[in-house]
C-alpha cells in the first residue's frame, strides 16, 4: 500500500459553515516559535543552523560517508543559497556536517550528536538538505527536523523528492518541500524552504500544501465553501466523464501490485525457509529490533535436531500476547514440522536460520527496504522458497 495516499490532507466542505480543509496551522505542539513582532518586525536576524551530508557539506563522497558529525562555521555549499534566501532576516551560523552511512547506521545515536551540536549555537530554526532523492540523506533530514522540533523548540524545515523514503517516515511531523529528483532547481527549494521557516517563526498561516509547495501533512482544518457536498461530488463526476482535470477530496488509498512468485515445481528438492514478522529473537534481542515500527530484521541459526529452545528465544513485538510462543517458538516458527517434512523426503532441505523482524506499526519503505535485503541474502545462500509466518 502507499502510505503517501494515506497521508493525504482531506477537504471536507459544507454549504456556508465551517468544514474541514488541507491547510496545515497546527505545525508543532510544544514548538518554540518567537512571535512575528520579535524577529521580523523587531529588527532580531535569526539564528539558523543548516544540516548537510557529506557530500553537500564539501568533505567528499561516498568514501567520506561515514564522516562523524561535524560542526563548521557559517554556510557552506548550498548553504550559501539558504543564507541568500534569508536576507537580513537571518544568519546561518553554523553547518552541520554528518556521512550518509554513519547516519543511517546509527539513526537514534547520530541524531542524538547532531542535536547535541545544533544546541550549541542556540539557532531559532533549523534547514535540514535538501534531500531530493537520495534516501539515507533523506531520512537523516527527516530525524534532524523531527528531533529539534520535539527536543530543542525549534522550528525545522526540510526538502525531499517524492520517492525519497524520507518522506513517508515524517511527513506528518515536519513540513517538506517537494522537490525534483535532482538538484536542478535547488535555489527554487531553498527558496520555498525559508519562506516557510520564516513563516514557522512567526506563527503565521499556512496555506494549502498544492499552494505552498509541502507534501500534505494529514490534518484537517476548518473552511467554508459556498456549494454543499452534493454539487461538489456531481461536479467532479461529470469532470472525470468529460475526460477533464479533478481533484478528489477525500484521495482514495492506493495499493502495491506485487506479483505472486511461480510455484516450486519439484518440492522434493527444494530448500525451504522460515521468516517471520512475529518479533521472535535469541533472548537479549541482540540485533536491537524494534518493538513497533521495525527498522532492523536479524538471522538466527539452529541445529538440525532440537529445533527452538523456549529457554532461549524470546519475543519483541507490541502486537501480541506473546504467551503461546514463549511456550513454545515452533508455534510461530515452525522448525519442527519442517525438519520432518525433510526427513519424509517432502522438501528438500530446510535453511538452518531462520529470519524475523516485528511487523506492528510498520512504514512501507522500511518493510520493503528489509523484504528486499531479506530475499537477495536468500537467493544467495541458494535458498528456493519462503514460508512467512506472522500473527
């Protein structure tokens, strides 16, 4: 499914009233914003922070992708063109330089070091890219804003290509600036990405997202509208018969057509694995997978004889009562009735490890990114099919 579709601010209209609409005015709950009076009209330049990978920020490619953060004065790269954007009414005053890799590996971690440096400079909003569509700088953006907005107080704003995964995982806590694929047009962005920094800053209204240039956010709000909702839907049929432009108030979902797999034709000699979204890990969950909103999957050997120990596994996941699996773990991961169905000849041979993540709560990209990483190890280790179980 595509979780942008679901995210989709809504219009909902009725004749003469208040009704809800997909300007976004609630921007961030516990947010500290200096009123318009103070920074714009009082003569305060602001104090910006801008946020860069390593590319950006000037100190190489991917060799340098797993740069430590890193702090340098002023702006620096595209930074230039933020300061420009701003004018007199703010300052960078310092850039944030952090790898792609280092990131990514260490998401909670590295933002914490980012955060960390970001206070020092006691900025009044944070840029973060733009992102366009590179997905592990997209995702580093998104935690930066996501994190000095809910631990700093402070403003953020950000810019990503639609397909970055980026923006599925915080579009609803930060505003994005859609952006093209590539940096052609990055004075444009940085452009748009100010402006509603500085509107953030002093708490003025934000207009629609199709009109301000941010991916919708998922709030509703009040609008009054002079047609009730029955010409309003009859008015968008007779459009979509005539073969003319329309715009849905209420966007329908949209799903992933993934096409099934061939059978295995001769089973006999196959080699079959076990994955599971149930959150069963070696007690201590060494590989630190998330209870909700699984980032991570980890791989788990086992004999060929005992099958799974209950002494030894454990369950990591808030979807569940985990009791029956404690119990016994073939309840969710069916070791046992495998390795019989290898000894009767029925399958080949069953992969000695098996696979599992937590799959409550979940964003799709993530789902995908550990799905595919999950199959190419598979197809490496020559395995011929998968048996997925879940809860």
């Amino acid at each position: 499914m595509d979780e942008r579709s679901l995210e989709s601010n809504r219009e909902f209209k009725t004749h003469r009233s208040p009704v809800l609409s997909n300007s976004d005015n609630s921007i961030l709950n516990g947010v500290r914003i200096h009123r318009k009076e103070e920074n714009k009209m009082g003569g305060k330049t602001l104090r910006v922070v801008h946020y860069l990978n390593q590319f950006f920020g000037g100190i190489g490619g991917e060799d340098k992708a797993h740069a430590e953060p890193q702090i340098k004065i002023g702006p620096i790269g595209p930074g230039k063109a933020v300061q420009g954007a701003f004018g007199d009414q703010g300052k960078v005053v310092a850039t944030i330089i952090c790898g792609d890799n280092y990131f990514a590996e260490r998401i909670e971690d590295a933002t914490t070091e980012v955060m960390n440096l970001i206070k020092s400079q006691e900025p009044d909003v944070v840029i973060a890219g733009p992102a366009f569509d590179a997905g592990r700088y997209g995702i580093a953006c998104g935690a930066v804003c996501k994190r000095a907005q809910s631990q700093l107080g402070i403003p953020a704003v950000t810019g990503m290509f639609v397909e970055n995964p980026g923006v599925d995982l915080f579009r609803k806590d930060v505003y994005i600036i859609e952006t093209e694929s590539s940096a052609r047009r990055m004075s444009d962005v940085i452009s748009k990405m100010v402006n509603i920094a500085c509107r953030l800053v002093a708490r003025e209204k934000m207009g629609k997202p199709s009109f301000e240039g941010y991916f919708a956010r998922g709030y509703l709000n009040n609008e009054v509208s002079d047609r009730i909702g029955a010409e309003r839907v009859v008015s968008m049929l007779l459009a979509k018969l005539r073969g003319e432009p329309f715009q849905s108030e209420v966007p329908p979902p949209r799903y992933d057509r993934v096409k099934p797999a061939s059978g295995l034709k001769d089973l006999h000699v196959a080699t079959i694995a076990l994955v599971t979204d149930g959150g069963l890990v070696p007690k201590g969950n060494p590989d630190r997978i998330q209870a909700r909103e699984a980032t991570r999957f980890g791989s788990y050997s086992f004999n060929d004889t005992d099958g799974l120990n209950p002494d030894d596994y454990e369950v990591n996941h808030v979807g569940y009562s985990p009791v029956f699996v404690l119990q016994d773990p073939h309840r969710l991961v069916p070791v046992d009735v495998m390795l019989d169905l290898e000894k009767e000849g029925v399958i080949g041979k069953l992969h000695k490890k098996f696979y599992s993540t937590a799959g409550a709560v979940c964003v799709v990209e993530n789902i995908r990114t550990m799905g595919q990483a999950i199959a190419k190890e598979l197809k490496d280790e020559g395995v011929s099919g998968v048996i997925l179980t879940s809860t």
